[in-house]
C-alpha cells in the first residue's frame, strides 16, 4: 500500500497522538475518525484544509438547507458524514463500490450519532433520474464515470434546482469537463474551481506557527496539479 510505503499512515498516526482524531476545523469541524479509518493518509482531512477550495460552495449549499444529499465515492465517509452532521434532518445517501469504504462510512457515522445515513454500492444514471429532486446536493467523485452517470438525468427537469459537486477527471477522460459544462450550462449556473497548493496561512491557527511539525505534508493531498471540480448552483426557480 503507497500510503503505508510513502509514511503517510505513521504521519497520520503521529498527528492522532498529538491533536486528537477529530476535525480540527473547516465545515466539518468536531467530526470524530473512527480508529480503523486512520490506517489512510487523513491528516488533510483531521486539519479540516481537505479541498479548502471547495468550502465556501458547500456552506452556501448547506444554507440552502437541502433536503437529500447523495454521496457518490464516499471513501471513508468525510463528506457524507460531514454532511449528515450539518443537515441532521436531510437524508444522506452514500455511494462506494468498495466495500471497506461503506464499512467505514457506516462506522464513522456511529461514530458520530449519525442515524440519517445509508450506504450503498453502485450508484447508476437510472438511480439519479429516480432519485434527485429540487433540494438535493450531489457530491460526485467517480473516477472518471461523471459523463454515464450524468447523462441520463440530463434531459430531465426534476434535478432543476439541485446542486452539483463533481470532481473532474480530465486526465482518465479527455473532454470531460467540456461535455459536464455544456450538459449543467443548460439547467444551472456552473463555475470550474481549481486546486492550488497549500501554505501555512491555510492551517488552523494553532498550528501556524509550530515550526517542529511536518504540517505542509499534512497538508498535501497527493493530487494532480490543476485538478478541477464542477460546481453547479440551481437557477432562480
């Protein structure tokens, strides 16, 4: 295993002994790591700096109080817990064809008194044209299925005033972000978010100054650089 291999796992360990197993900050900040979740490089995720980029579109859509949110490659749990913290009274489904992963969504979300989660294996096109409706969030981090799995729901009306995080894959699927555009520009507003690296003006303030620690390594999400996600924001109704 490369995380294991790389140290990361020891960092992750390191970082646990010192601070704790919860999220230190960010939207899902007080979030407890169940211990079997921490055999992974989650150090990003326990500092709460994991996809910073991204948190100022999920607090706008956690305000627009959706009433479902479907999770689609849930790996441990961070968003769809996170999520079924924040929106206590909204569904959260969970999608990951991994096994372990729905085992560690499942135990993170007893871990956190979560009772409005379940978990699910595959999710298919069909499933989204049956199941999203006006005040869904759809967080999508699918490996390179966004253009399948969005297709079919593209010609329907129910997802109008839904919203959309999708992780883009561009290097598994030319054209992708081309086509994701084209498909939301017809139904949403939609805007391209793109990484950038991380420095210690992103730590929580209590580590900014701890010069001792390995925190840009905590840091680092071992990403492509300019990776993409598709933001997609429901027009006025």
């Amino acid at each position: 295993m490369l995380e294991s291999n790389w140290g990361l796992v020891d960092e992750t360990h390191r970082f646990v002994g010192k601070f704790g197993n919860a999220v230190c900050c960010g939207p899902f900040s007080g979030m407890s790591y169940p211990p079997r979740s921490l055999d992974r490089h989650v150090t990003d995720k326990l500092l709460g700096t994991y996809e910073m980029e991204l948190h100022p579109f999920l607090e706008e859509a956690i305000k627009a109080g959706p009433e479902q949110v479907i999770d689609i490659g849930s790996a441990e749990g961070y968003y769809a817990v996170g999520m079924a913290r924040r929106l206590p009274d909204a569904t959260i489904v969970a999608f990951d064809a991994d096994g372990w992963a729905r085992e560690r969504t499942a135990e993170m979300a007893q871990a956190n008194g979560c009772s409005n989660l379940q978990t699910r294996g595959l999710c298919t096109g069909q499933w989204l044209v049956d199941n999203v409706r006006d005040k869904t969030l759809v967080i999508m981090d699918c490996e390179g299925c966004e253009i399948g799995l969005t297709a079919p729901i593209a010609s329907c009306r129910s997802h109008l005033q839904s919203w959309w995080l999708i992780e883009l894959h561009e290097t598994q699927m030319p054209g992708v972000t081309r086509t994701l555009l084209q498909r939301f520009n017809k139904t949403h507003h939609t805007e391209l978010c793109t990484s950038r690296s991380r420095d210690r003006e992103d730590l929580p303030d209590f580590l900014k100054s701890a010069m001792d620690l390995p925190v840009l390594k905590w840091m680092d999400e071992h990403r492509d650089p300019g990776q993409q996600w598709l933001l997609c924001r429901p027009r006025p109704s």
